[in-house]
C-alpha cells in the first residue's frame, strides 16, 4: 500500500471506505462457495434443517462418497470434459479466422457482415427453431451436434475482432513485403500479438461449455451422453422425489442437499485450477479487445 502520510485526510477517508467496500464485495462473492462447501460437508439432518451457516454441522464426506461411487457421475463428468475441451477448440478454430475476415477493411461489405455478426446478439431463431433446425441436420442427441452447434458467440466474435483492429498495420505490412499470404499474416503475426485476448475468449468458451446446461438437456436424451449439469438436475429431481431416500436412517449422513451441493463443488473444481492459469491475460484482453476508438 502507499505512503497513508502523502494523502489528505479527505483522501485517507476515501480508501478506507473504498477498501471496506471492496472487502464487504469480496466477501459476498465468495460466501455462495463457502456455503455450499460447507453444506456439503455437513450432515444431512443439519443441511436439511438449515443450520449450516458458514462452517460444516456434523462434518462427514458421505456426500462426496455417494457421489464417487456412482459411475454416472463419472460417465457424465468425462463427457463434461469432452464438451467443453472439444467445444472450446472448435470454436476457436471458428472464431479466430472469422474475427480476423471481419477485421480487414479489404473484406467486400465488411460492415454487413459486422451488422450481422451484432444482430445475433439482440435477436435469435428462438427455442423451436433452432431445435427443428439441429433435429433436421441430424445433430440431435450427438457429442458434434453439442460442440458443433454453439461454436460461435457474437459477443467472443466481436472482442477478438476488435484486438485485430488495435493491431498497427505496420505489423501486416512488414509481413506482406517478406512474401507472407493471409493464413501466415493471421497464425504468425496476429495470433501472437493476440494471445490475451485469445486466452479470455478461450476462457469465455471454457466456463460457458464447463456450465452449459439448457441445450444439453434439450438435445441430449442418450444418459451416457449428458454433461456434469445435466446429471446434477437429474441427481436433484431422483433423489427429491424418493420418499425412501429421504426417510431412510441414511439421510443422517447425507441428503439430496448435501449430494447436490457435493456435485457443485465438483463441478466447479476444474474451473478454480484452471483460471489462476489464464487470469493474468484476462485484465489485458477484456481491456484491448473491448475498447473500440
């Protein structure tokens, strides 16, 4: 922290009351995580009587024992992996050339096609459509109708365009007089000076396939084909619904809380390792990818 002693006592006052607020906003994003660990930690009768507050009631893993133990889960958590691995290569492979076309003042009406990349943004095909359209392409209840079908995002298509637009011209040209053609113009100049801004669309893709939830449900019938997400509302609906499961003696150790929020916790884990990983490009893509002169 800097010298208190240079600052005014008008100045002292507004950090304070800056870093208080920052403080009381860290902490309220960070209580949902702490409590649904602790539920999950915690004893079925004390998760379904609602005296879990911050810290575990009655600490027991038999939630996660539960969960471990069931090959769905894990059946599911592979496929989660292969969603959102898969989808987010493949959008990628989409998006970067696509951003990089749109970026180019040469390219014939460029401002259609930026008109049309922003107008899915505001309006879609809606929900019946768009299933009689993947229904019709044969892509219902597939691992490539799932990757395939949500490759490209408007928002991810724009912020990396515009990355491509802050590149200097210079860079183009000084490749363009050593013989250099579109693709090596694109792969050797402009996906290096982009790794940022690739790195947070790549992460945008990631936490969006890793959470994908709707259309999985919709598309997906064939149970060795659901994703993480899917599971979990599956999980939640069975074991609400079975009278014995919550009568039994062994709803003293766990309950469809304590599982659920045992699968949440689950479910988030990949994403917590991963993004200390890419959060240093994070700040920096948002920033030049986002601001448009």
């Amino acid at each position: 922290m800097a010298n208190m002693n240079l600052y005014s006592r008008g100045d002292k006052t507004f950090v304070i009351i800056n870093m208080v607020l920052i403080g009381i906003f860290t902490l309220s994003t960070l209580y949902p995580f702490i409590y649904i660990t602790a539920i999950s930690l915690s004893s079925g009768f004390a998760a379904t009587a609602g005296t879990v507050v911050l810290t575990p009631v009655e600490t027991t893993v038999e939630a996660y024992r539960y969960i471990l133990g069931d090959s769905k889960f894990w059946i599911s958590y592979g496929n989660t992996f292969i969603y959102t691995i898969g989808g987010t290569l493949v959008s990628l492979a989409f998006l970067i050339p696509g951003a990089y076309a749109l970026s180019r003042p040469q390219l014939f009406g460029r401002r259609f096609w930026n008109l049309m990349v922003a107008f899915t943004m505001w309006f879609n095909a809606g929900l019946i459509p768009f299933f009689l359209n993947m229904r019709d392409l044969g892509l219902l209840d597939s691992y490539f109708g799932i990757i395939i079908g949500f490759a490209v995002n408007g928002f991810n298509l724009i912020l990396l365009r515009n990355f491509f637009e802050g590149v200097p011209d210079s860079f183009e040209e000084a490749a363009r007089m050593d013989g250099a053609n579109d693709f090596q113009v694109l792969w050797k100049v402009y996906v290096p000076l982009a790794k940022p801004a690739i790195a947070t669309v790549a992460l945008f893709c990631m936490v969006a396939r890793w959470n994908g939830f709707f259309w999985a449900m919709v598309l997906l019938q064939d149970e060795n084909k659901i994703p993480l997400q899917v599971y979990l509302r599956h999980t939640i609906a069975t074991l609400s619904d079975d009278p014995e499961f919550t009568a039994t003696q062994l709803n003293a150790s766990y309950s469809f809380e304590t599982v659920s929020a045992a699968i949440i916790v689950c479910s988030i884990i990949p994403v917590l390792i991963i993004y200390p990983f890419i959060q240093k490009y994070f700040e920096k893509g948002i920033l030049l990818g986002g601001v448009k002169e």
